[in-house]
C-alpha cells in the first residue's frame, strides 16, 4: 500500500467522536487565530492585490471573502484570497517542528467548503484536526532537508489545504489518496523570497489554492502517480534529500497514538517568525527580571541550537523585515521587557531605542543540556554596564498546544487584531462567542456572515 493510501485510510476512518477533545477545542482557537491575523492582513498591500484579482475575474458565488462587504467567489479563488490575507501579517499559527503555516490552508479550505455545501462546526473542526496531521507527518519527513535545499515549508501547507478540503468533500479513501499524491506535484517555493518579500503570503496563498484544487480534481476522479511521496526522486527524496521509503515509514507510524495539533501546534501571541518568538520573550525576561534599562546595556547575546551566526535583516525597515529579523525580537524584547503586539507596528520598526540596542545584539555557544527541550526555544544573556548578568531561557514561546494555551491567550489576540479590519466592537465579541461555541455551529454562514465590514 502507498503512503499516500495508508495516510488517507486512517484520515477517512477517523470520525469526530474519535478525536480527543481538547484537539477540537484548539482547532477552534485556530480559526480564531486565523481571522485575527487575517484582520491584520487588511491593509497590507500583497493581500489587497490577490484580492482585486479574484474579485475582478468573478464566477461562482460559493463562500466570502472575510471582512469585505459580503462578496463571494468560486470555492478555490475565495480560498487562495482568504489566505493570501491571513498569512500577509505573519501571525497565523505554525507547527514548532518545521514552522509549517497549517492554520490558515485549513481554515480558509475548511470555512470555504463548509459555506458551500452547508456542513457544520464539528465538520470543519474534524477537518482541520486531521489537516493538521498530515501536513505535520508529511512535512516532518522531509525535515530539516527542505530548508537546507532552500524550500519553503508551503510544502506542508499545501497538505493541510489538500485534506481539510478532502475532508469536507467526504472523499473516500481511494480519492483522499489522489488528493495527497497531486497535492505532492503541485507546490514549491523558495525560502530565500518569503524571507526577504511578500512572497511569503504568495506561496500560502498558491499552497491552499493548490491544495483544494487537488480535492476537488480527485473528487472528479483524476488519477495521478499513487506512490509519488516515496518513490525514487519522488517527493520525499526531491525535496527533503531523504530515502522515500524511510520517510514514508516515518510519515504513517503510530497514526493515531497522538495528535499534532495537541503536540507541534502553536498559535503566535506576538507577530513575526516563530522561530524568533521564544529569542524576544527570553530578551524581556532577562531584561525585566533584573531591573535593566536600555541605556544600561552593553551586549545581548542569543544562545540557541543550530545558530551560529545572525541571520536575516538586521536593522529591519518593515513588517517583512521585523518578521525575519532575530536581531530585532532580541533589542525589542530587552527594551521593552516583552515582546507584543505593538512590536509590528511602523512605530516599533523604526524605534531608535531599539535600533541602538540590534547593534549589541550578539550570538554566543549554542546550548549543551536540555537539548530536547528546545522546540524553537532560545536562551538570552543581557550583560549591562555595571557588571551585571542577566539570563532567561524559554525552550518553547508561549502560545505553544503543548504548554497549553488557552481560550483568554486567544481571545486577547482577537480583540487586539481583529480591529484592524474595520469591524465593529460588537460584532468582534458576537464572533467570538460564536468561536468558542464554534462545534454546535450549524451554518458556518452564521459566523462568516458576521466578518462583513460595509463598504
């Protein structure tokens, strides 16, 4: 059997009763998340072009495109839009194990189909449970070898979309295959431009689009190469530099035992990188537990595994900037005592406070102990003129399934967010509590009908 086959046996198996509840419960925080950092993605430029084009081309009226007037758009195009606006503020969610963006492809999949076809709540929830799976599997097999080969984790993604979508179109397993092997033909793109540019949200925007589209030709009945995930210069092997038939081993073990969206999920509570979140929590740590004020400082010095050098911009000019910039999150973090929300506006960029401390910022020793305690985590030491020494470490930012995030985490990240997109305070908590009711929703419409702003 393939792994394409074996993933989609035990995806189409597995009911909604089957998954553990608290896997339900954080599906719902990452629509929740989803729509916040899509409100943040309102007035970006990137977003506001995908957008014109979709609605410029037209067709079916099958799901909406969040906070505009009540526009609808054929069931991909709204889809590719809907992501393209959420991924353009870097602050959806990310799996700590490969930094794959999986929340937003399967929000805007799963929300899609669901206002299409009528579904409920509990089959979104079920749908972006099990997206999450097997974007998780399939991108952990390939990882760290993508990064090193210079792709970008839309790889991933693109399963998430592929299956939340397959999900939702109740495929059988025979076609939930198809679906996994076309996706595997479908997406690339490069890390080196989502770093540097707003093509980071053009490869979500194409992963999810790719994706359903995938869905929606094996619905169909397309038929494509069956064992293209393991196969010689296959997937595995092409992209992540690993033998198919290992990877695919690894991909499909112990399915079921546990859930990546308990285990790998974690939603940002701060903007930017998630790699970087755990460097500017740490820097505020130290920074705030000893007293230290910026003019007092002489280094800061960033300890985690695997870096050795500063990487990205280091005196960021933009959000895309800021959001790649660990130099930043490190002098942000140690100026402000903590790294938020406000650390993505122009104001923050452009801080000369802050501007003055990235020149002490410094990478030192990776870390020698608790190494298997680091999941995107990092240690800071903030040395001051004094003599004093301060350190923090922080093994996974907060926001992390594992640590246990919770509704009133989620609901702060909404309610800072989601007035960007023009919607009104009331209707921000009406969509709300309908988010944390979101399983006993009988029509998705009832929640997207209220993420419309006037025109």
């Amino acid at each position: 059997m393939t792994v394409a086959r074996l993933l989609a046996t035990f995806l189409t198996e597995t009911r909604t009763a089957d998954l553990p509840e608290r896997a339900l419960q954080l599906a719902a925080m990452v629509v929740a998340s989803t729509f916040a950092s899509a409100a943040g993605g309102t007035g970006i430029t990137s977003a506001r072009i995908i957008r014109a084009m979709a609605l410029e081309q037209g067709g079916r009226t099958d799901a909406p495109v969040w906070f505009n007037a009540g526009e609808k758009l054929p069931v991909a195009s709204a889809i590719q839009v809907n992501a393209v606006l959420s991924d353009a503020a870097a602050s959806d969610d990310s799996d700590l194990r490969n930094i794959v963006h999986a929340g937003t492809p399967l929000t805007a999949a799963s929300l899609a189909f669901a206002e299409r076809d009528g579904a409920d709540g509990a089959a979104v929830l079920r749908a972006i449970v099990l997206g999450y799976e097997a974007a998780g599997r399939i991108s952990a097999a390939i990882t760290p070898g993508f990064k090193k080969r210079g792709f970008h984790g839309c790889l991933g993604a693109a399963f998430a979309s592929a299956v939340a979508a397959a999900c939702m179109l109740k495929l059988d397993a025979e076609r939930m295959a198809q679906t996994i092997a076309l996706t595997a033909v479908s997406i690339g793109g490069l890390a080196t431009a989502a770093d540097t540019s707003v093509s980071r949200e053009y490869h979500a925007g194409l992963a999810a689009l790719h994706g359903a589209n995938a869905a929606l030709a094996a619905q169909r009945g397309f038929v494509g190469e069956a064992r293209i995930l393991e196969t010689r210069r296959g997937f595995f092997e092409a992209f992540g530099g690993v033998d198919g038939a290992i990877a695919g081993t690894a991909a499909t073990r112990d399915l079921g035992d546990s859930w990546d969206i308990m285990t790998d999920m974690a939603i940002k509570l701060v903007p930017g990188g998630h790699p970087y979140h755990a460097i500017g929590e740490a820097a505020g740590n130290a920074a705030r537990a000893a007293g230290i004020a910026a003019d007092q400082i002489d280094s800061i010095t960033i300890h985690r595994p695997g870096m050795t050098r500063l990487d990205g911009p280091l005196h960021p000019a933009d959000l895309v900037d800021m959001a790649h910039s660990p130099a930043y999150f490190a002098a942000a973090g140690a100026a402000d005592h903590g790294f938020s929300w406000a650390h993505a506006s122009a104001a923050k960029i452009s801080d000369p406070v802050i501007h003055g401390l990235i020149d002490k910022v410094h990478v030192g020793a990776e870390p020698t102990e608790h190494m298997a305690r680091y999941r995107q985590g990092a240690a800071v030491t903030i040395r001051v003129s004094d003599g004093r020494v301060s350190t923090s470490t922080v093994f996974e930012a907060k926001g992390s399934a594992a640590l246990g995030v919770a509704w009133e985490d989620v609901d702060m990240k909404y309610r800072t967010l989601m007035p960007a997109s023009g919607l009104a305070t009331a209707g921000i908590e009406r969509s709300l509590v309908l988010l944390h009711d979101f399983r006993r929703l009988v029509e998705i419409s009832q929640l997207t009908g209220l993420l419309r702003v006037p025109a």
